[in-house]
C-alpha cells in the first residue's frame, strides 16, 4: 500500500471501509497514528455516513492524560486484498485514525524528506 506525507507532516494512507462484509465500500483518508492502539478511529460523521451500528464502548486515556468512555462500532476494512473486520472508535476529530493493530505484521515505511509512505 502506498501514502504520503502531506503539508503537515501527516503520514496518510488511503483505506476502503464498509458497513457490512462485501460493500457498499467507502474511500478514506486516514492518519496512520502510531500511538493508538486500536484499528480505526473514525469521526461522528463518517460514522453516520456509513451507518455503523454502535457495538458497545471501550475507555480511553486521551493525549491530555484524560480518561473517557468512546462508544465503538465495527466495520470492515479492505486490506491488503481480504476482507477484514475491525472495531472503530468514534470521535470529534476530522481525521480518520488508523492505529497500530491494522500495522501489526506489516512493515511501515515512511520517508518525510520524500513524502511517501509505504506499508508492505
């Protein structure tokens, strides 16, 4: 799979998503971020575009050390050629995050004098 390094120092890989196995798929650019755990952190938006269903909800600690319960849903992801079902948290933020547990068997290479990304 192949990204880039925006004007902001963003590593972004673009992700296909959909609800249910087998489509309607959804294209997205999602922020690869290295200190998220999970698989996706979607915005509220995005999730009510693809009409997730809420699964359950998972505590968080925030980046400012805060502790929050975030709702979560599942959808299912298009990787590298497979069908592959994640759990998603929801947020208020405008990008789609895509955490370490989708990075987890994968090479992740990314050249911010080049602006490329490459995950194998």
């Amino acid at each position: 799979m192949i990204g880039i390094v925006d004007e902001h120092l963003r590593a972004l890989l673009e992700i296909r998503v959909a609800a249910a196995q087998g489509g309607p798929w959804s294209t997205l650019l999602a922020w690869v971020d290295t200190a998220f755990n999970g698989g996706l952190v979607l915005p509220h938006e995005e999730i009510e575009k693809l009409e997730l269903k809420q699964s359950s909800s998972t505590s968080a600690i925030l980046a400012d050390g805060q502790e929050v319960e975030l709702p979560t849903y599942s959808c299912y992801l298009d990787w590298f050629g497979k069908q592959y079902r994640t759990q998603v948290v929801a947020n208020t933020g405008a990008t789609p995050l895509l955490g370490t547990m989708l990075l987890d068997g994968h090479d992740l290479q990314i050249s911010y004098a080049r602006k490329t990304l490459t995950l194998d």
